[in-house]
C-alpha cells in the first residue's frame, strides 16, 4: 500500500497467520475489548459513541472488507489506529473474526442440523 502523503511509511513483517478455532477466540475477545464500543458486538454499527454523534460506520458484515487490515492497522477517517495497540498476530486474528460475524450472517437456517437449530433458539 502506498504511504499517505506526509506520513511515513513504518515497515511492518507480517506473516500470514493460519486461523485455527482458538485464535479465532482470540481474535473475539479483541473485537470486543477493542471495536465493539463503537461498531457494537454484532459489527451493525450501533454504539453509544455513534448515539453520540461519531460518524456511524457501515455494518461490518454487509461487505467483504478487503482492507480490513489496513483499516485496523492505520484506522480511517474518525476511527483510530492499532498500529500501537494490537501487534500482527492480533490484528490477523481480528479480521479473521469480523470475517466469521460476517459469514455467520448469511448462513442459511435450513443448512443447520436440528442441534445446532436448537443452539440458535
Ligand atoms: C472510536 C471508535 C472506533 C473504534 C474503537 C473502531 N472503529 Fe472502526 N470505524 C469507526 C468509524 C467512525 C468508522 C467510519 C470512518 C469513516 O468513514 O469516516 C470506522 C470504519 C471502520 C471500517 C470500514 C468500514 C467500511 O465500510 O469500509 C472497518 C472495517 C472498521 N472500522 C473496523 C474496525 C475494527 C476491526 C476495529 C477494532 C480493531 C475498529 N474498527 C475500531 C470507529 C471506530
């Protein structure tokens, strides 16, 4: 990605990270420490800050996001960067997250087995 103008570029190494079950937990427990006050728990974008007047994000799961990793890297307009918060690992595991919250939405009911339709009750 080119550097914004009058910004400098901070090298990062960033290795794919493979998204096991575990690191998808973790990668829950950050949204939610981290995004979810202003994106909300579900990524719809309700949240008391955005009550409060901050720009009011599209819902996270509407859209594949192909630069979701850039967005949480280097945040955009009024949401801030992680840069210094999350490390490579974690930000990898968040988007790997807001991916699940994504592909969980339009996963149909009737693909479900009775248990898991229970479990969804
Ligand atoms: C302080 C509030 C705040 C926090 C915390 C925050 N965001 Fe945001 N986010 C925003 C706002 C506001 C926008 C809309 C920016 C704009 O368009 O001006 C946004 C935009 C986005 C977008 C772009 C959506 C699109 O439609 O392209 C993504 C993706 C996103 N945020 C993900 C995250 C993730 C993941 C985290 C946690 C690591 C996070 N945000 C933390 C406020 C926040």
């Amino acid at each position: 990605m080119m550097p914004v103008e009058g910004t400098i570029a901070i090298k990062e190494e960033v290795k794919p990270l493979r998204i096991t079950k575990r690191r998808l937990y973790v990668g829950q427990t950050l949204y939610n420490r981290n995004c979810a006050i202003c994106h909300g728990l579900d990524g719809s974008g309700d949240s008391l800050p955005v009550r409060r007047g901050l720009t009011k994000s599209d819902p996270l799961y509407e859209k594949e996001l192909p630069n979701l990793y850039d967005v949480i890297t280097n945040g955009v307009g009024k949401m801030p960067a992680f840069k210094r918060k999350l490390t490579p690992n974690e930000r990898q595991m968040v988007v790997a997250y807001v991916e699940a919250l994504r592909l969980s939405r339009r996963f149909p009911m009737e693909k479900l087995d009775e248990r898991d339709k229970e479990k969804v009750k």
